[in-house]
C-alpha cells in the first residue's frame, strides 16, 4: 500500500509540476517590490504575415488576378491552418492543409477574378490552431474593357501596299 501511495504522490507532484506558467518580471528590467508581473505571448503571434494587405492597383476586367502572401510560424511548435476564408464567391484562397514546423514559411495564394468594374477591397480570414484567427486583404480598380474591337489602322495598310 505505501508503494502506491508513493507512487501516487510523485505523480501529482509531476502533473503539478508541468501545469504551472512560466513567470516572467517586466519588461523595464526593475524589480518594483511587487510579485512579478506574468507575461505571455499571445497564441496569434505564432503566425506572422510578411504583409498583411496586397493592392493590385489596376486590373483589365475579366482578367483574373493573384497574390501569394507569406506566413512564417514564429512559435514553438506546429501551426496548423485550419481554414482560410474569403468575404466573397470572388475571391479564392488555396493553401496546403499541412502543418507548418516551427521557424517555417507557407503561402496562401488568393485570387481575384475581377468581373465587377470598379473599386473592390477583400478580406481573407486565416484560422489557425483551433481558436485563431487573423485577416489579410487584397484590393485594386478594376477597368471596364472597351466594347467592341479596336478600330482600324489606316496607316498599317498603307505601309502593306507600299514596296520598297
């Protein structure tokens, strides 16, 4: 009975152990009398975005577009992508369903297929570990293609006839 007891003890002492939070003092390097201050970083900042809006400026309609964003896993384990999500049925997010390793990079690629004439701003938004989340955008003008053809080149026929 003492041996499971024992054994029961270091045990509790062990999940005890591993459950508590690093403690941190503050940032001015100064003790201030007080108990330290905790700090922890927050969860979203294991995802960094190298840039996080995109402006196509200006785009020929019905010419679709694409961007590449880039994100980094700052933390200390995996990142997992677990949905990117786009505002509309115009914009179109592809990324790899893979776990990224820590001090890694992936990309999302977002396209753009710019039917609408005019001013457009998209938001993109990554979910990540479970409960994360964080948003890119991309944006630009689209311009109107002129009806029609081009009209015809006087001068081109010209030079056609001409010998030389």
């Amino acid at each position: 009975m003492r041996k499971i007891s024992l054994t029961f003890l270091a045990f509790a002492l062990f999940l005890g152990l591993n459950a508590q939070q690093p403690v941190h003092s503050s940032n001015d390097g100064h003790n201030h009398g007080s108990a330290p201050a905790v700090t922890t970083t927050p969860a979203d900042d294991v995802l960094n975005l190298k840039e996080a809006e995109y402006d196509f400026s200006s785009i020929q309609q019905g010419k679709p577009v694409y961007h590449i964003f880039e994100i980094v896993n700052t933390g200390k384990i995996a990142l997992k992508l677990d949905d990117v999500h786009a505002s509309c049925g115009c914009t179109t997010p592809e990324w790899s369903r893979e776990p990224i390793a820590p001090g890694a990079t992936a990309k999302i690629k977002v396209g753009y297929n710019a039917a609408a004439e005019g001013f457009f701003e998209k938001s993109i938004t990554i979910t990540y570990n479970s409960n994360q989340s964080k948003q890119i955008k991309i944006k630009g003008n689209v311009w109107k293609v002129p009806d029609g053809s081009a009209p015809a080149n006087a001068s081109v026929d010209f030079l056609k006839k001409q010998t030389f």
